[in-house]
C-alpha cells in the first residue's frame, strides 16, 4: 500500500522523530472545537527546512496527505487530518534565528509561539504584538492569517510578516519576501500563502515586523446598561482617532461566565475592555477621551488597571473566555464561530445576532474585538443530542449570512478549514473557483491539507 511505503521512507529518514503511537495520533486528532477526533496515520517531527523538504517529496511519491500541526489551536478544522496521511508538527523547529534590532524584524522557525518569541525579545525594547489569546505557534498563526485583541492597533499576520520560506507540494523550498517594509517586485506570494491553512505549502521560516515597546500601557474596564450603549461607544471611539490597543466587548452572559469562572465579582451587564499604549501624556490624553464617550453612551463602573501584574489578570480572564464558557455548561461542546462587518453595522449585527440565538433558544454568549467590527459567539449544545449541532450550525449560517448583507465577511480570524467552507461561494463567487485554480497549479495532487479552503474536486 502506498501509505506502508511512504511510512517505511519516513522512518529511515526520522527514525523515531516518526510517531506511530496510539496517543501521539490521538493528540493530533483533537481539536478545540466540536469536531470529532480525527486522527493522522503518522506524526513526523522534522528539525529542518531540509527535512520538510524530503518527507514532502516521500509523500508526494506515494500520493500521501500532508497536514502541519503548529499547537493545534485553531477553531475551524484547519489542523486536522481529516484524509488521514502524514501530520507534520513543527514543535521541534523552535529557534528564533535571527533578530535585527536597528530593522525591528526577526526571523523565526515555524514553531516558536508568541510567547516564546516575546520572552526572547523583552532585553531588546521590542515585541510582537499580534495576540490572538492561545499561545499559538507563529507558523499557524500566519497559516491562519491570526489576529486577536491587538488587531486595532498593530494589524493582522498579514501586515506583521515580512517574508517567509515555504515548502511546495513536490518538495521545491522558496523565499517570498524580502526584510524590507515594501517591495514593488512582482506578485505577493507572501501575502498568498499567509492565510492560504497549509493548502499550499508549509511554511518553515518567517520574517516578522517588530515594534517597539510602549512607553506606558493603561487598561481598564466599564459597564454599560446594554450591548447596544458599548457597540455604541466602540464606534464614537474609532470615529474619533482614539488609538486604542485594544478593545473587547462582553456581553452579559460572558460576564456572568467569567465570573464564575475566574471569581470575578463584575456586574452582569455589558463591558468594555480597553487598553492604551503610549507615552506617559498620550496614554493619559487618550484615556480622558475615552472617558468622556462612554459617560455619553450610559458608561459606569470605569476602573482602571495599570500595574502590569492588574492587567495581566484583566487579559488573561479575557483570552480564557471560551474556557468559561465552556464551563458554564459542563459536559457541552461548542461551535465557536466569528463574523466581521463594517464598523457603522456592528450594534446591528451584535443586536441582531443575540436576537436570533435568544429566539432559537440557544446558549451563545457574544464577545469579541469589536474595535475592528469582529466578533465571536460560542455557541453551546448537548452532544448527546443529534439534532443539537444542526440547529447551532443553523444559528452560525445565520450570523454569515447577516454579516455578508451588511458588506463583512464570514470569518475576521478564525479562518475557513471545514467549517466555514460552505460559505465560500457565498463571499466570493467566481474569486473562490481562482483560488481553486491556484490551489491546482501549485499542488495538482491535492496532498496538503485537502478537503480545506477551495472548491471540491470533482
């Protein structure tokens, strides 16, 4: 069988760097949502851009499917194996290479996390902002085109990666990009594979776009007597050049969450969570602003957090939403889902989608970076109950199809994987039939990550 030879070239060249075990494939089988455990044939832990190389020529022989695994994080089904195959974790290649102060810009192996690249930054006056609240491998992250409670300020992986190293379908290793802030020379294969879910290749090297660390940082927190009051006061914010670093929205339910959850003692009503970065005069000129809009829109209970140890507490409580939801009913699943619209619909979207989820009777909390007119809804169901998914599948059908009517799109961050791909035509209409056409020039066999991202093949 084609699969027991590939395997047989993949050990000779790994040895035990190839996994067979029964929990290894179980680990690489899971996801963070509500798929169920799909596991690879194999896990291959290669050390170099050479050895992608090499296991991506042995599986393109055999006609074998290959998946990369950066820490699994992502929502959509984009790391799973759903074709069995080969699983390629890229937890051994770890290093931050290279960093160039005077530039501002690093470059980094597939799996080094944000974490870990920030931690390795902290003597250099610099970091890496993009923070989408996992602890996410970089690789995946541009592989995803992540983004996350920064987004307002600093961008997406799409304006923070520079260039990258790729492995192609039959093994061929390219450069896209170069370190310079703009190029003019030719297509941007940078820009197409970041966000291209591994459909397209496998992304062994980053250069990513630092910043400098800011003078003082600022964040608080304030209730609101509705979503509606907050959306509002989102939207006067952004109007008014207020450069915020970052602002999340909590609707009721996800506070009643938390603080379950985490034991916090917040008022069961809408909040925002804001942060300011800046000079010492800027960060505090913005925070009077601030002030003064949510005092229009019914804002109350403002308390600020400014010690570093008070705002850590404040976002990590925020990236740990989906966990306390999750706890709020035990032994559920959830369908995470995310739309984003134009900053002049969001309280419409907002408003409308918690009517709809409050209509069909269904548990789905709404939070998200509304700065940039994105949000989330976790939607809960019993597993146990087979009509349960459908109806919240219904539910996230219903939010795209109302962000789509209002001129956003389908996902802000979360990506296509399986789970978004039935509304690929919807957005795109001819452009989805040319990211098939892309798809089939540089992988004809469809051997990396199939099934994702474009239009069935006959």
């Amino acid at each position: 069988m084609p699969i027991q030879d590939a395997l047989a070239e993949l050990s000779t060249l790994l040895g035990q760097r190839l996994s067979r075990s029964k929990s290894d494939l179980d680990l690489h089988g899971r996801s963070e949502t509500y798929f169920s455990m799909t596991p690879p044939d194999a896990v291959a832990y290669p050390e170099s851009t050479q050895e992608v190389s090499q296991v991506m020529k042995i599986c393109a022989a055999h006609a074998v499917p290959v998946t990369g695994w950066g820490t699994g994080t992502s929502l959509e089904g984009q790391a799973m194996a759903f074709s069995g195959g080969v699983m390629v974790d890229f937890a051994r290649m770890n290093k931050v290479l290279s960093v160039h102060q005077g530039d501002m810009d690093a470059a980094v192996q597939p799996g080094v996390t944000r974490e870990a690249l920030n931690e390795e930054l902290r003597a250099t006056g610099l970091f890496f902002p993009v923070d989408p609240g996992a602890n996410a491998s970089l690789g995946g992250m541009a592989s995803t085109r992540a983004s996350g409670t920064t987004a307002v300020r600093y961008g997406t992986m799409r304006d923070n990666v520079l260039g990258l190293e790729v492995v192609l379908a039959d093994g061929r290793v390219i450069r896209t990009g170069t370190r310079a802030r703009k190029t003019s020379a030719g297509y941007d294969l940078t820009g197409l594979f970041v966000g291209s879910e591994g459909t397209l290749g496998l992304i062994t090297e980053l250069t990513l776009k630092l910043h400098g660390q800011p003078e003082a940082i600022t964040a608080a927190i304030c209730a609101f007597d509705s979503v509606d009051d907050a959306v509002r006061a989102v939207i006067d914010t952004i109007q008014m050049g207020l450069s915020m670093a970052r602002i999340e929205l909590l609707d009721a339910e996800t506070v009643k969450a938390f603080n379950a959850y985490a034991g916090a003692t917040m008022p069961e009503c809408p909040h925002l969570m804001v942060e300011f970065h800046g000079s010492e005069s800027g960060v505090a000129e913005m925070a009077e602003g601030f002030g003064a809009i949510i005092a229009d829109h019914n804002g109350h209970g403002f308390d600020w957090a400014t010690r570093p140890e008070e705002r850590n507490a404040l976002w990590t409580m925020r990236h740990n939403g989906a966990y306390a939801i999750y706890n709020a009913r035990p032994g559920w699943k959830g369908l995470v889902t995310d739309v984003c619209v134009p900053i002049s619909r969001l309280a419409d979207a907002i408003n409308e989608t918690a009517a709809d989820l409050a209509a069909s009777g269904l548990y789905g909390p709404i939070l998200g970076h509304v700065g940039d007119g994105n949000f989330h809804s976790v939607i809960m169901f019993d597993a146990e109950d087979k009509a349960a998914l459908e109806k919240v599948k219904a539910a996230s059908n219903r939010m795209v199809e109302r962000a789509l009517a209002m001129g956003g799109t389908m996902t802000g961050e979360h990506g296509i994987g399986v789970g978004k791909l039935p509304y690929m035509s919807s957005e795109h209409g001819q452009g989805w039939q040319v990211m098939g056409a892309i798809k089939q020039a540089l992988d004809p066999n469809n051997l990396l990550n199939p099934g994702k991202m474009v239009p069935p093949r006959n």
